[in-house]
C-alpha cells in the first residue's frame, strides 16, 4: 500500500499554476480523501528561470521532459500544455512509461482521444481528461457513468465561454462584434488570436469528445460542420427580440438511427428555453435520454479554479484507486458505426437579413427564387431604409426548409441585380 503517490505536471501556465497551487495548498485535504500523500515531483517548463505566481521548490522545476517520465517515483502525469503537438506526444509517451494521465486537453483528445485511450488499456494505465470540456462541470464523468445506462438522442451545448459572453454583450449592450471581442481580450476571457473560439472550432472538438461518449463511436471533428459568430451584427439581436428569440453558438448532436447530425453555429432559441437564459461566460449543455429525460448541466466553462477542479477531481480518482489497488484503465468502447449526416441534408427554419433596393416589385423577385426552391416564407418585415441610396433592410423568417433549398437560394439571391448583400444568416432550433 504506498504512502505517497507521485505527480508530474507538464505546464505551468494559467491552468497548471492553479493546479499546482491546489495541490501545495490543500495537500492535508487531498491526503485525508485518499490514504496517501500527494506530492507534486516535478514541473516541466520551458524556462526553470522564470519568476512565476506558483510557489514551487526550485529544484520541482525542470526543462526536460525525460526527468518527468523517467522518473520511477512519479505514478500520475498532468498533462496542461494545451494545443495538439506536443502535447498529444507528451501524453503519448506517459502511457507508453507506465504513468497514469489527467489531461485538459480537448484538442488531443478530440483528434486522437481513440488512439489515445485504446494505448492507455494496452498498457494498464488510466487516462481521465473530465477538464477537457465544460471546465468544472463534471460532463465527462456524467456520461461515462450516470448516464451509462441511457440511449443518448440528442446533446445541445453552449460549450465555449468566450463566445457566449461576445453574445450576451452584443445582445446586451448593442455592440457590434468587434468591439465586444475587443473587450472580452481586455477581460482576459478571449485570446489575441481568438478564431478557434469565434469561428467555432473550440465547441466542435468538445462536442467530438461528448458525441463519443453518447453515442459510443468515433467522430473526426473536422467533420463537424462549423460556422462562427463573426457574421453578426447588433440590429440581429433586436430582430431576434422582436421575433422572441435570443442568439446563441449552439453545439448540436442529434442522432438518427446510423446517423448523427452534428454541427456547431449561431441559432435563434426560443427566449423561454433553458439554454436562452445562459449569459456571460457560463456554458450550459442539455441531454436527452431515455431513461433520465432532459437534463441540464450547467456552470462557468473556464478559468484556473475551474479547471483545476476537475483535473484534480481526475487525479484524486486514480489517486484512490492506486491506493485501493484498483485498475484505473477505463474500457474503450467506441463500437458504434455511426456516420455523419450530411449538412445539405438538415431541415429546420430559418432568419435572413438582406440589403436590397428600395422599390416597388423587389420583395417579389426575393419571393420568387424563394418559391423556386422551395422555401417559403414565414414573416417578411421591411427595417430601416436609406432614402438617399434607395435601399432598405428586410428580415424574412422561413418556414421549415431543406439546407440543401436554402443555400441554392441564397446563392442566386445573391445574383440579384435588386439584392446588394445578404448580410445575415441564422438557422432557427426549437
């Protein structure tokens, strides 16, 4: 039975700081729960020199990784590097030395979460990554095993933080969306190059790693279909109001017998649904099951304290089971031959915004290539109008309609002598 359980943390960061912090601080706490003492061994860094935040003994501190995995005393590696390369390596190579991984990697699990797991069983080691979505909400855990015993049908996420705050201010305050990204970098809650955020990326590889965990197969999560944020503009959001809805980057998995509808993009929601309501950084993510019903999982999806909770949440896990002499290899059971479907195939309603000529007869040129394809309209309102340039701004809501349909029309609206721009395009869920 050991006394001590070893750790090494690869990456000192916002992320990793916390980490160690809660690992130094609340050691006693984090002894009493498992039987044994956590000692955190060794750090990698990329520069042992460096002042930092996290007080650590110098000599924890090291630049080179073969004094993390070679190290016999060390059970547990924390992987906090972040990105794909090398931290998919890093892991990689833990597994293959024997350690035991937590990791808050969405990016390396997402793209290679099925190697990653399946070498982790070959060599009789866990690898937990409950921080590689939702932060501190305990998503990870939740499918694996409250949810085990359901058929998972649909998930609908609001998975990236920075995101939904760019949402709420421009629906909030009326900005327009560079100026609320400008202020969501200065609050620290965007990055200088924010695209894998505002272009959707991000909630595509969390939404990869919980369809797997619903639907027992594997998904590339370049097959996700993507749309960002940046197309927005204030005047959508009081439309949206107008029509009773608000807007929100929504993450959706939806399965259908041998297919799963996935796609990541901006959506009118009901202003009285549960997902409407989530403001700020908060992410929320709603599950339908057949045994369980719909559920809601909700809380703030980033942050070092919040991350930290679940890495170490995962490290107290396999803590335990070390002590207890209890496998901690998770089986890998991603058996489900599942495609996914098509996005010309998807069938829902849907809000344009178009800048076309102010005369008589152009709302019927708009409605005839419409009709030609097979969308119908719902509501068709006539905003602001400019007098000088003889433009006006109209807002069509469709009836339920084939992608397929829609994006044809779109494309030949935008051949339109009358139509100078379709400046706006949002889907309708719900």
């Amino acid at each position: 039975m050991k006394r001590a359980i070893g750790i090494g943390l690869l990456g000192l960061g916002v992320v990793g700081s916390g980490v160690a912090e809660v690992l130094v601080s609340k050691a006693d706490k984090l002894a009493e729960q498992v039987g044994a003492l956590l000692v955190l061994k060794k750090v990698l860094v990329r520069d042992v020199n460096k002042q930092r935040m996290a007080k650590l003994k110098p000599h924890v501190l090291t630049g080179n990784l073969a004094e993390v995995l070679s190290d016999p005393e060390i059970d547990i590696v924390i992987e906090v590097v972040g990105g794909e390369h090398p931290a998919t390596e890093y892991i990689r190579q833990a597994i293959t030395k024997g350690k035991h991984v937590v990791t808050a990697n969405k990016e390396a699990m997402a793209k290679h979460g099925y190697e990653l797991l399946s070498l982790a069983e070959k060599n009789n080691v866990g690898l937990r990554y409950e921080a590689s979505v939702g932060s501190g909400i305990p998503l990870i855990a939740t499918f694996q095993q409250d949810l085990a015993s359901n058929d998972i049908s649909a998930i609908y996420g609001i998975l990236n933080g920075t995101t939904n705050y760019i949402l709420t201010q421009m629906a909030q305050q009326g900005l327009d969306f560079p100026l609320a990204l400008r202020q969501a970098q200065e609050l620290g809650y965007a990055e200088p190059d924010p695209a894998n955020d505002v272009e959707g990326i991000d909630a595509a590889y969390k939404l990869a790693i919980l369809s797997s965990l619903a639907f027992h197969a594997q998904f590339d999560p370049q097959d996700i279909s993507c749309q960002g944020i940046s197309g927005l503009a204030a005047q959508d959001f009081r439309y949206a109001r107008e029509f009773g809805y608000a807007i929100k980057l929504l993450a959706i998995a939806k399965r259908d017998k041998d297919t799963v509808e996935m796609r990541v993009h901006p959506v009118f929601l009901p202003e009285d649904s549960q997902l409407a309501k989530v403001d700020g950084v908060y992410n929320a993510i709603q599950v339908e099951g057949d045994l369980a019903g719909t559920l809601v999982l909700y809380g703030e999806g980033a942050g070092a304290l919040r991350a930290s909770s679940a890495i170490v949440a995962d490290v107290l896990t396999i803590s335990k089971n070390i002590y207890r002499g209890v496998s901690n290899v998770l089986e890998v059971q991603l058996n489900q031959k599942l495609a996914i479907k098509p996005m010309l195939n998807l069938e829902t309603r849907y809000y344009f915004r178009l800048n076309a000529v102010d005369r008589p007869g152009v709302l019927a040129q708009i409605s005839k290539v419409l009709g030609d394809n097979s969308v119908s309209i719902s509501s068709v309102i006539q905003k602001e109008s400019d007098p000088l340039a003889r433009t006006a701004e109209l807002v069509i809501m469709t009836h339920s309609a084939k992608e397929e349909a829609v994006q044809k029309a779109l494309g030949e609206l935008r051949q339109l002598a009358v139509v100078n721009e379709v400046v706006s395009f949002v889907r309708v869920e719900g």
